[in-house]
C-alpha cells in the first residue's frame, strides 16, 4: 500500500484524517485503534475513483501513538513509526488545524479529506466549512467488512455549539480533562501563579488569564516550563455578549453571587444606551431585564414595560422558538440561550461558562457518545 503514499500533500489528492480513522471502531475490526481500518479506506478511494495508485496524504496527532497499547497489532505501531520516520505519513500536535491549513494550500478545487470529524471548533478561522457539501468524505461501514465513503454535509454550526467547541479544545489541548471529559476542577477552579516574577500570563488582574497547561500531573506555566503556584480559588463566572443586528457590540463578566440590571440606563448595571441607536434605545426599558448569578446557575428576569423573548438552545446547540418571559419570574439562562430586548438587540452566553455547567455539559457529552443509538443512560453516571 505504499505505493498510495507520495509523502507530499500537493501530490495527493486525498488528504485522510489518520487519527480520526484508526480509531473508528464502526470500520470494522477489533480494538481501539487499528491501522486496518485505514488500509480499508486507501481501498474504498481506489474504487471510487478507479485508480490502484491514488495518492493520499495521511496526517495524525501525536496522541495516536501515544497509547500504543490500545492499537489490536502491535506491528502496526512499528510500520506506523516507520511510515512517520520516513515522511510518509505527516504527525503533529493538532492535525485538525493542518488538515484545514492544507485543504487551503493545496488546490481548493480537488483536495478532499477523508474523515468523520465535523471540525466544529475551527469554523470561526475557516469559514468556508460552514455548509460546505464537496470538500469532506465520510468513511462508513459497507457490506462484508468493507468501507464505502460518502460526501459529508458539514452544515452549518450555531454560534452556540462553535463556542463549546472552542471551550471543549481549549481545555483538552491544556490537558484539563479526565478520560472520562470531565474537568480537573481542582484545577480549573484554582488562580494560578508562575514562580517567574515578571511573567503576567496567569495573573488575574491583566484581563485574559491563561489555563494552565498539564505536564505530568501537575499545572505547568507555558512559557516558563516550570510548576505554577496555587494562587486561591477562582469565582465561578460566566460571560454575556450584547448582540446587535447579528454583531458583539459588548462582553460583560456576571460572577455567581452577582445581581446585574440590563437596560437603556439602569442605576447599577450594565447601559446599553451608548450602543444603540436611540430610535433602538428608545425601546428598551431603563432597567429591561436583571440577570443574577447563584451556585453556578445564572437567571434571568423581565422587569419591562415592553416585555422580553427568549429562546432556549435545545438538541445540538439549536435554537427553539421564543417565548414570551413572564413578567418578574426568574428563567435559567443556560449556554446557548438567547434573550431578546428589542428586535435586533438580543443578550446570549459566551462560550465561559461555569465549572458546574462545564461538568453537567461533558457528563453529558459522555453518555451520549457512550449510549447505542434509540437508548439512553442512567443520569447517575460519571
């Protein structure tokens, strides 16, 4: 099969997702990971395009090898770490971001790559995935152990399940999550200082505080390689965005604990009149809607004369249809969730969230991944 391998991108004109691939356990064979399952894939593109010889270019995360163990045979780590040795297969950190990276330096027109991963949190940098129906094959089971692939509709992400995606990443590349994709809160929860005097990077008072990176159990600056102090607890806090006409015209921090009126030009809180034209501002209330923050959950209210919209993310991040909020009633405010003052000015979550819905959010995400297709789990696991 080396023959498919060119060890160059710009000479194949397949680009396969190797990682993604080798541990599809749908493809066929046992195991966690299997070299098998690509070798069906390399055989699935020479029937689809009728060439013995068509060339692919296989990239891989560091992490495949890293758990050689779980591979079903062992020889197949050997030719893997030859294969990588020898060029021909393309490992780094992040093969997600070199797969995109070389879909646009290689011919945009012909460059496909093989994978079932929606690349969800790279759709901010790289746009044209949105919707995008030509550019993605998916690999599936066919008849008598063999893969057959088919065009993949990438369609198109809420700002919502973007944001998760991002949050998501973020914290597996600082390697913030359990095997079972819950948080280290005891990490997550904590402030973080670097013994290095001048470095700023984890220091809270310099607006954006960077997560600490995990180097052999132990929270590790990135810059300096050395272990970080416990600089106390975090406030558990989440982010608004005020969304005007589709665009973030503003970001406010709401820690739990914390009462906060929204409105045209509430006494204490957040003024929205500077940001909108009057015509706009003209229809919102001086205090419209009063959002507080108690043991990791926010809410909100309306407090109006003119009354308020919201709308709940429901299944995958999609928006369901607005309700009208009773008037002085708290609603939960979750990731997701949209609430509008004014058609046209809405408030919406960022993708910070608290620690107690991060845990609920991948407790989640594990069952659903875990449960066969029409069942569900108990709500008691992890």
């Amino acid at each position: 099969m080396e023959h498919n391998l060119p060890g160059a991108a710009d000479q194949a004109g397949f680009l396969i997702d190797l990682s993604n691939v080798v541990r599809d356990r749908s493809l066929g064979g046992p195991g966690a990971r299997s070299l098998h399952r690509f070798r069906l894939v390399v055989k699935a593109l020479t029937r689809l395009t009728g060439d013995p010889g068509v060339q692919v270019y296989p990239v891989a995360d560091r992490s495949l090898l890293g758990a050689a163990r779980e591979f079903t045979d062992r020889a197949e780590v050997a030719v893997l770490r030859r294969w990588i040795g020898e060029g021909l297969v393309e490992q780094v950190g992040d093969a997600d971001q070199r797969l995109l990276e070389l879909m646009e330096l290689t011919s945009a027109a012909h460059t496909r790559t093989v994978t079932g991963d929606r690349f969800t949190a790279h759709r901010r940098e790289y746009p044209w995935i949105q919707g995008n129906t030509d550019r993605f094959l998916k690999p599936v089971a066919g008849p008598s152990g063999t893969v057959r692939l088919v065009p993949l509709d990438m369609g198109v992400c809420t700002e919502g399940e973007i944001s998760r995606a991002d949050e998501l990443a973020a914290f597996k590349k600082q390697g913030l999550l359990k095997q079972s994709d819950q948080p280290l809160t005891r990490v997550v929860n904590r402030f973080w200082r670097c013994p290095e005097p001048r470095c700023t990077a984890y220091d809270p008072r310099g607006g954006r505080v960077l997560l600490p990176r995990m180097s052999k159990g132990v929270p590790t600056c990135e810059m300096h390689c050395v272990p970080l102090t416990d600089a106390g607890s975090r406030p558990a806090m989440a982010q608004l965005k005020v969304m005007v006409d589709g665009k973030c015209k503003g970001r406010y921090t709401v820690e739990d604990g914390s009462r906060t009126g929204i409105g045209r030009q509430p006494a204490d809180g957040i003024a929205l009149y500077g940001l909108l034209p009057p015509a706009v501002a003209a229809r919102i209330s001086r205090e419209h809607v009063v959002v507080s923050a108690e043991g990791g959950i926010l809410l909100v209210r309306d407090v109006s004369t003119y009354g308020t919209q919201m709308r709940t993310a429901e299944r995958h991040g999609r928006p369901g249809s607005w309700r009208r909020l009773s008037p002085g009633q708290d609603r939960r405010f979750g990731p997701g969730d949209e609430v509008e003052l004014t058609p046209g000015v809405m408030l919406t979550r960022s993708a910070r969230r608290f620690p107690a819905e991060l845990a609920a959010a991948w407790r989640n995400a594990a069952r659903n991944r875990l449960a066969p297709q029409g069942a569900s789990l108990p709500t008691s696991l992890g």
